[in-house]
C-alpha cells in the first residue's frame, strides 16, 4: 500500500491511536497519546473520526516523502514542519503531493507533536488497538518506534478542504506546571507533614521521564509503610518510592503496582506534564473528584464547541 516513507525517524516517532482499553486483565498497558488535545485536533484538522492512527513524535527530526496525495496537519509541540523546504504553519493541515518532502525540526517548547493524514494510517490493530507500547512489543508497526525506510500506509484522499486552528486557542507550551491532584485514599499513609510538604513544594523532572512515567527530584515525602500489596494502577497514579521522590505515572505503565500513592494527577493536566523535559518545574494541588470531573466535562466542552477555520491552501502564508 502506499503511504508516507520514513527518511529520517528522529528521536522517538510512534503510532498511537487513542489506545488500549480493556486489557489490563491480561497485563496491557493503555498506550495512546500523551497529549491528547494535541493529537484529537491533528486528526480533526484533516477531518477525521476521533481516535484514528497519527504518529507522536517526541522532540521531533522526523522526516517522510509521501508517495500519494493526502491532507496532513502537525500539532503539538513547536517543531516546525517544512515541506518541500517551506516552511508551513503547524496547527494546520495542508496538501500533500507524490514526492513532497515532510520534515519536522527539533522541539524549541514542548517535547511531543503529532502527524495525521486524512483517512489515519492503515495499521492493522493489536488487542483492539494500533497503540505502540514499546515495552509490551504491540502496536504500530511491528510493536517498535519507526525506522529508516518504514513505510506509514495510508490511502490518496480526494478531498480539497484544509482547516486551521486559530492561535487564540492553540496551548502554550511552558517549562513549568501546575499539576491538579485527586488525593487517593492510601493519603492517610502519609503523616499530615509529609502531605503538605507534597503539596506546598516545587520538584523538578528528572532525566528519568518516558512514556512509562516521570520521575521527579525535591523535597522527599514519606509513607508510614515502604510497600503495599500490589493493585491496579491508574493513569495519572503519584507513586512514592522508598527514597521519597515522587514518579507520575503516563500511558505505557504497568499494570500494577506496590508503592504507595499519594493521589492521581487528574487526566486534563497529564499532557502539560507530557509536555515538559528534563529541569522543567512541577507543582501540585489538591483538587476533589468533584471538581476533576467538571474540569474534564469543560474540556471536552470546550473542544466541541471549538469551530477550526477553513483555509484556502494556495493563498496561505509560510509560517
């Protein structure tokens, strides 16, 4: 089938759809974007159903040659995306021609962008999905990141229409967070002076951060006992470790787990963390379940009600 052919595979590049779900029974990870508002616009910019196979690219020096005609749009971190030499808007999708060069450049704010085609990519699924965990071998193609000649199979499209997110409502990509947090029950292993310290202290972020989850340095906290019986894990679960530093756990990571949790970040600050490399500042507050679930409901409100522009493709200015 033809598609787009991998030049140069960068950093890190992978397949994600919007995950795994249901198989943690069998010991699955979730998979899936580590910011999904950047990866549900890149595919609504080329007018795609939600949830469809894009590539997120970490840090970016991605570089493709299409061999068909398609529509594609890069959002998420300020790569910068060339084609042909051109630079061209991100945020944006664009016309794609046999032959067109598609190059991304190295992350100057944020650290994970992400590539749709019209149509997704045609990749067969793995347990009910084409999420590449790389830990686990399933996924994407072949259950690994992408390699020098891959080739990410899609199908022509027909379609003329090309869409544009405005910048007022394109996120800002910063070196520091405010992380929410639903304190969990096992809290109550923590004395009331180890929970304040967690919550009134900066930490940094560590070398130490993948899609497994992000390890962070700064004032250690304590639980009255050093492990638990191992138990399910959500995504967003704050582990403390024996040495007191906390590790935010992401999509690729296991299943279970015996550290005690001092709560979860909620899902709608995931990706600003996600967002952040090595020597970026985080901070957390407690927030009720409550008050997670009406952030999440404003979201995704927020999404809908978002209109993108359309954008006449000839007419557009380089970025």
């Amino acid at each position: 089938m033809n598609g787009l052919r991998v030049i140069q595979p960068g950093i890190l590049a992978l397949i994600q759809d919007a995950g795994r779900f249901g198989q943690h029974r069998i010991g699955l990870s979730n998979g899936g974007p580590l910011d999904p508002e950047a990866f549900h616009w890149a595919n609504r910019l080329c007018g795609n159903p939600p949830g469809v196979s894009a590539v997120e690219i970490t840090i970016g020096g991605l570089l493709l040659e299409s061999d068909l005609s398609t529509r594609l749009a890069v959002t998420g971190a300020n790569t910068g995306l060339q084609i042909n030499g051109i630079a061209k808007p991100l945020w944006q999708s664009h016309p794609i021609h046999p032959g067109d060069r598609i190059e991304l450049g190295f992350a100057t704010s944020g650290t994970r962008a992400y590539l749709a085609v019209a149509g997704g990519f045609d990749i067969p699924p793995s347990f009910c999905s084409s999420a590449t965990v790389v830990r686990e071998g399933i996924g994407g193609l072949n259950g690994g990141r992408l390699k020098e000649n891959d080739t990410l199979p899609c199908r022509p499209s027909t379609g003329s229409g090309c869409l544009r997110l405005a910048p007022e409502f394109q996120p800002n990509y910063c070196s520091e967070a405010c992380l929410r947090v639903v304190p969990g029950y096992q809290n109550q292993l923590f004395s009331k002076i180890d929970q304040r310290r967690f919550f009134s202290s900066d930490y940094r972020v560590s070398e130490h951060c993948d899609r497994m989850g992000y390890r962070l340095t700064g004032p250690a906290v304590h639980a009255a006992v050093d492990g638990i019986l191992s138990e399910g894990i959500c995504l967003g679960a704050i582990q403390i470790p024996t040495d007191g530093q906390p590790i935010v756990l992401l999509n690729d990571r296991q299943t279970i787990g015996g550290y005690p949790k001092i709560g979860s970040v909620i899902s709608a600050d995931l990706a600003k963390l996600a967002q952040l490399g090595p020597g970026a500042d985080v901070s957390f507050t407690p927030v009720s379940i409550e008050e997670a679930h009406t952030i999440h409901c404003l979201a995704r409100d927020r999404f809908q009600r978002i209109r993108p522009s359309p954008v006449d493709p000839e007419g557009e200015a380089d970025a």
